[in-house]
C-alpha cells in the first residue's frame, strides 16, 4: 500500500480551503513559530522566510531536466504544484557555515566554549516526502546514540515541519523507486494534500496539537479523499527515471574497475554540484579562524565535497587523486556504503543532482550502466 | 570530556628526538590542578593549536602514566611547525581520544610481530613500549623496523635495550643506512628474510606507509598468519575524529571511529585498492 493509502486509512483529515491558507500562517505564527515556505527566487524555488499566502509561489510549475531547471506561471491558483528547489531541509539544520567552539586566551590560560545555539522556532512549509526522507539519513548520521552533533542538534529542534504531498514530480524525480515519496511517509509534524480547491490537513505530531486546535477545521469529506488518493497515485505513476533497488547497488562494490567509471569520469566536472545539491551528503572541513590579536578565535565547519582534491589529501598527496575515483567515491557511498553505514541507501530520489549537473550526468543510469554488465 | 569541545593541556616537557620530530609532554589542566587522561595505545587525540588549526595525531606513552601524556609529532606543515615552535608551559587544546586501540587483551599470552616503516612509527610505539612493560605477559616479540634515513630511526638506546631481553628479536633497516652497522640497508619487507617467529600463535600489528603494509601483509599471509591475526593502523584526512566530517572514509568504515587499527579481515576489500 503507498504512504498516502496508509495515511488515508489510519488518519482522519481535516480540511482548509484555499481562500483561507493564511489562517494556517496565523495559526503558526501565533503558536510561536516564524514560518519559511517555497518562494521563487533567482528563477528557482528556495525556503525562505514568508508571512503571507500570497507569498507562496502562486501558479508556478518546474521544468527539470538534465542539466536544466526552469520555473513557469501558468493561470491556476496552485501554491505547490512544483517538485523542488536546489535547497532540501538541509542548509536548515546541518548549516553551510557553523561555528563549533570558541577558543580565548590570555598569557597563563586557554580555555574552550561552545557558542550560544539559540535558534528561532521555524515553521517550513513545503516538506516534501524525500526532504523528510534525507533529514532521517541526517538524523541517522547527525543525531546518532552516543555521537550526538550538538550544532545539528540545536537547529534541528527548533523546527517544526509542513509537508505537502508532491502531485507534480519533476522529469528528474525518481523518489517512487527509492520508496521515499511522492506522497509524505513519516516524520512531519503536519501534512497538506493539496487539491484543486484547498487542502487536506493531516496531523503528524503531537506539535501539531495547538496548530490544529486553532485551525478547529471541518474533516474532509469521502469525495475530497478520493480525489487525493486519485492525485497521488498519477503522481506516483508518472515517474519514468528509477533507482535499482537496494540489493542490486550493493553489487557496486563489485565493480570498482568496471569501464563505466571512466566512461562517467570523461564527461564529470568534479564541480561538486551534485553533493552540495544532495539532501543528505554530510560531508564538511573545519577551519580556525582567529582573531586579529591572535587571543580568541573559532573553529568553522563548512560544507565540504569529495570532489574537491583537499577531500582526501594527506602527506601532500590525494588519495583520489583523479575524478574517476571521486565519482566513484561519491556514487558507491551513496548508494552502497550508506547502506552498510546506516541501514538504508544514501539517495532519497529527489533528483536534484541530476538537475543541478552542469554536464547533465544521471546517477540513475550511470548505476544502471554499471549494474547491467559484469565486466570487472 | 567532550569530543566536541576541546579541553586545554600544558606542555610540562618538549622533547627533541631528531631533526624534525619532536616530543610534547602535556598534562591536562583543569580549574582544580591536573586531570587524568585515558586512552587506549594506538587511540590518536586531535590536537589543536589555537589560531592554526587541528591535527590528529597518536597518543604515545603509557596508558597507566598518571602525570602526563606524550605526543610524538612530525614537523611537515602548517600546525605540526607551529606546534614544533613551542615550549613548556604553553598550552594547546585536546579533543579525544578517538578511535580504536591496538587489540593488546587478545595479544596476551601470545607471540607478538610489529612491523613499522617510513614516518609511521608513532602509533606503533606506543605498543612497543607497553609490550615491554609487562613483559612477562607476552611470549615472542618481534620487531621490524625500516626508515627512510638512518637519521629518522629514533629511540634508538630503547631498541638496543628491548633487544638484550630474553625471547626478542628485532631487526632494523633504512633505505640510506649512512654506514651505520646496525642497520640493514634496504626495506622493512626485506626484514622478513631474518624473522624468525612462527604464524600459529602470534598477532602482527603494521604500521607505517601503505605500499609497505601491502607488502607485509603479503608476506604475513605467505607465512600462514589468518587475516583475523593482521592488524593494521590506517591514516586518512581527518577534519573531525568522530565520525562526522566524511574525510576519513574507507569503504563503508570511518578510519577515524572503526579505526586507525582495523584487522586485516576487516578491510581486506577496500585496502590497497587505489582512491578508498
Ligand atoms: C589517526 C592519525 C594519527 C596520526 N598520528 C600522528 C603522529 O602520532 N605523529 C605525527 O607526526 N603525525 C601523525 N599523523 C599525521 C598528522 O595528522 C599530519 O601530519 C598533520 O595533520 C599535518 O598537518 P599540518 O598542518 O602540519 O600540515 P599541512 O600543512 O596541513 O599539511 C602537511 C602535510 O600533511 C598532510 N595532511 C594534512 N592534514 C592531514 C591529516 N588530517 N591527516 C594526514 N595527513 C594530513 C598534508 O596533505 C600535507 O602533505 C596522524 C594522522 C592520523 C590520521
Ligand atoms: S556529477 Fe555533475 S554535478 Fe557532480 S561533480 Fe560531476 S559534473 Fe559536477
Ligand atoms: S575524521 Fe571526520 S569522519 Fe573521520
């Protein structure tokens, strides 16, 4: 049974038409959150801070491709009838610049702080199932018993989550084959459907409790439901890309030498896009940075990618010294490794690295390429 | 202590041991005096120079030393320079100690081969001097030994003495042995040749380059050692020591958490592949 069918059958919905989506901005603003939702900016869709329905990317469509990302406005009154943005859940939570210690000193004494990690109660809008789906591969890699990351931590509790069901995949989403969407699975604190008319309004968390009771909406009726379950089953359906499934990526690290690699390593970059796109790449470098008299500092964490050489270097050498073994790196960690690592493979299906590729390169047929032969 | 958090640590003692390797002797330093620190031999701390940055590096002296902990360093870049430039009394910051220890439980009452090359002798020197410690609850040891130059090969009055004791054999080489009779001109791999210690109820523990472990590996296999037997100390990029930054990835393992000292068994399909 899909994620929505299951939902369907155990919850009850609750339902808010369009006309009156700002109360649900009220309603979690006079909870105490400031909300974030999907706005188009420099021709994409990014989560950025909102305070008005009229915010939400109104009519917008995505146009992906290998390669190419576009937005269009076409005339209905749809706020999330895209699939997403180069941005998941994870500049959120896992950020791109974060101070880890603190260090000050005088002439006898040297002593460690960590910063103050107050973080604004947040409210984003627009979770998509393979967001929820990376921010749980974070969690498991963040968050993990006995190495809990207490920056991630911080940002991480501070959030409050509104998932939409994705009814408009992209041409790059694939999320139905990782079973990561396009319906919500777990993990939001509240759910949208959303219809031709308005939304359905699922409860995900006991946070949702005060959000829900100030909403007090009427359930959705038999009709409504139908539509929805009709909406997501097209959107799981019209995915063409797929991922092979788990057990068949682990037979990657059988084929460490195969041609394929060099093949995918004449056309790739090594820009890095595709694992600063990636909901779940964790990869980062820590640098001091002092002050001017020398006499207190931090230490920085940044986003780091194994595509750069400094990834891996060590004695003035890389260990990848060539993109063959950084695209190998990325791709057998992804979608092998990950799987050893964490219990599951590293790819949620989003497609954002496939969009996102300067040079168009698809993950999903490089792994086929690889997989369909044996050659060694 | 936090793994995330540094804590300060004072050098009571800086020890030149050869042109560029030095040790600093530190005792952490806490509102109350002096705290003790635990760790296991061949657990590594990274070490952070304020200002500069961090570097990992091996923790070398005992783990039963109250009074202080020793890190043996190389001066290649720039924090282990600026670390060099320091003296007693100045204070760095302490995160650790990470990662696994050298498997010294299951090597008791069993036969004992090191084999170490190049710059890699500080994670393994530590062992050496525990084995030596507690003598009498080992059987055979076993030590090879190579350098680059026969200016690197340090603590060379502790070899001699180890090498007077009952049941020992150690044997040292260097490429450029610079005419020093003690020294066999060539690589450690070549030491095999000499060895002198039976596979059926020893452990080997390596150290040193990669190219160099291979080579003793293949040796090690050749002379019946089960690859559950082989223990290796791996180095990797490190930026984090637990299991966060992504920099020490192996295959699926972390050098930095499931490591630096894995058994050969257990990174038997990723190592000396090129780029893992
Ligand atoms: C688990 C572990 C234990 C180690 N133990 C010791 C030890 O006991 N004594 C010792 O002298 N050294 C040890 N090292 C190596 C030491 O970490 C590097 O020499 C040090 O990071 C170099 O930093 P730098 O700023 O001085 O040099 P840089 O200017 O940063 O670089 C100098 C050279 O060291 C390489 N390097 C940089 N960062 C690292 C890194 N994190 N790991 C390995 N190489 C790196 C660079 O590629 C460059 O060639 C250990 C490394 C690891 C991973
Ligand atoms: S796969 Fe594409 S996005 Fe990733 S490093 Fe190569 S060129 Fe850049
Ligand atoms: S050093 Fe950061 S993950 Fe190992």
């Amino acid at each position: 049974m899909s994620d929505f069918a299951k939902r369907a059958e155990t919850l009850a919905a609750g339902y808010l038409p369009r006309t009156e989506l700002q109360r649900l901005l009220d309603a979690l603003v006079s909870t105490g959150y400031r909300c974030v939702g999907p706005r188009v900016r420099d021709g994409a869709i990014q989560y950025l801070p909102l305070d008005r329905a009229d915010e939400f990317p109104v009519g917008v469509r995505d146009h992906q491709e290998p390669g190419s990302y576009r937005v269009e406005v076409v005339d209905d009154e749809r706020c999330f009838a895209w699939a997403n943005g180069p941005q998941a859940l994870k500049p959120l939570t896992f950020a791109p610049d974060e101070v880890l210690w603190q260090f000050s000193a005088d002439a006898s004494d040297l002593s460690f702080t960590t910063p103050t990690r107050a973080h604004p109660m947040t409210a984003v809008i627009g979770v998509r199932g393979c967001d929820l789906a990376a921010l749980r591969l974070q969690e498991a890699h963040f968050l993990a018993p006995g190495n809990r990351d207490p920056a991630y931590a911080a940002r991480r509790e501070a959030l409050f989550l509104v998932g939409v069901d994705c009814s408009h995949p992209a041409a790059t989403c694939f999320c139905t084959s990782t079973g990561d969407g396009p319906s919500l699975g777990s993990g939001y604190d509240l759910a949208l459907t959303e219809l031709d008319d308005g939304f359905l309004v699922w409860r995900g968390s006991r946070l949702a409790d005060a959000v829900l009771a100030t909403l007090d909406l009427p359930p959705a009726d038999a009709q409504l439901l139908r539509r929805a379950k009709d909406q997501q089953a097209q959107a799981a359906a019209a995915q063409q890309r797929r991922m092979p499934a788990p057990q068949r990526l682990m037979g990657l690290m059988q084929r460490l030498d195969h041609a394929q690699w060099d093949d995918v390593a004449a056309r790739c970059l090594g820009c890095g896009n595709c694992t600063a796109v990636c909901p779940s790449c964790f990869c980062s470098s820590h640098r001091a940075e002092p002050a001017l008299d020398g006499l207190s500092g931090s230490q920085v964490r940044s986003w780091d990618s194994c595509f750069t050489l400094e990834h891996s270097t060590m004695h003035g050498r890389p260990v990848r010294a060539d993109i063959r073994t950084r695209y190998r790196q990325w791709l057998t960690h992804k979608l092998a490794g990950w799987q050893s690592q964490y219990g599951r493979s590293g790819c949620v299906g989003c497609g954002r690295c496939i969009t996102w590729c300067p040079v168009g390169i698809d993950l999903t047929a490089e792994a086929a390429a690889l997989l369909e032969t044996d050659s060694a | 202590m936090s793994v995330h958090l540094p804590v300060a640590a004072e050098i009571v003692e800086r020890i030149q041991e050869s042109r560029d390797i030095f040790t600093l002797r530190l005792r952490r330093v806490g509102p109350d005096g002096p705290l003790r620190f635990d760790f296991a031999p061949g657990q590594f701390n990274m070490v952070y120079l304020r200002g500069a940055g961090e570097v990992a590096i091996s923790i070398v002296s005992d783990p039963d030393e109250e009074r202080f902990f020793d890190h043996t360093i190389r001066a290649v870049g720039r924090v282990t320079d600026a670390l060099a430039a320091l003296a007693p009394g100045d204070r760095i910051g302490i995160r650790g100690p990470f990662g696994t220890g050298w498997p010294l439980r299951e090597v008791e009452g069993r036969d004992v081969l090191i084999v170490t090359g190049g710059l890699g002798c500080a994670p393994v020197v530590s062992v050496i001097n525990y084995l030596f410690r507690r003598r009498a609850a080992f059987g055979r040891i076993a030590i090879l030994q190579g350098v680059r130059h026969a200016a690197d090969m340090i603590w060379r009055p502790r070899y001699d003495a180890w090498a007077a004791q009952p049941d020992t054999e150690i044997h040292l080489a260097a490429d450029v042995s610079a005419g020093d009779p003690g020294l066999f001109q060539g690589t450690v791999v070549e030491l095999f040749k000499r060895l002198d210690l039976a596979a059926d109820n020893a452990l080997a523990m390596l150290c040193g380059p990669e190219v160099m472990m291979a080579a003793a590996v293949a040796e090690l296999r050749a002379r019946g050692f089960a690859d559950a037997a082989i223990y290796l100390s791996l180095e990797r990029n490190m930026q984090c020591g637990n299991g966060l930054c992504g920099h020490c990835q192996f295959g699926p393992l972390y050098v930095c958490r499931d490591g630096p000292v894995f058994a050969y068994s257990a990174i038997a399909d990723w190592f000396g592949k090129r780029g893992f």
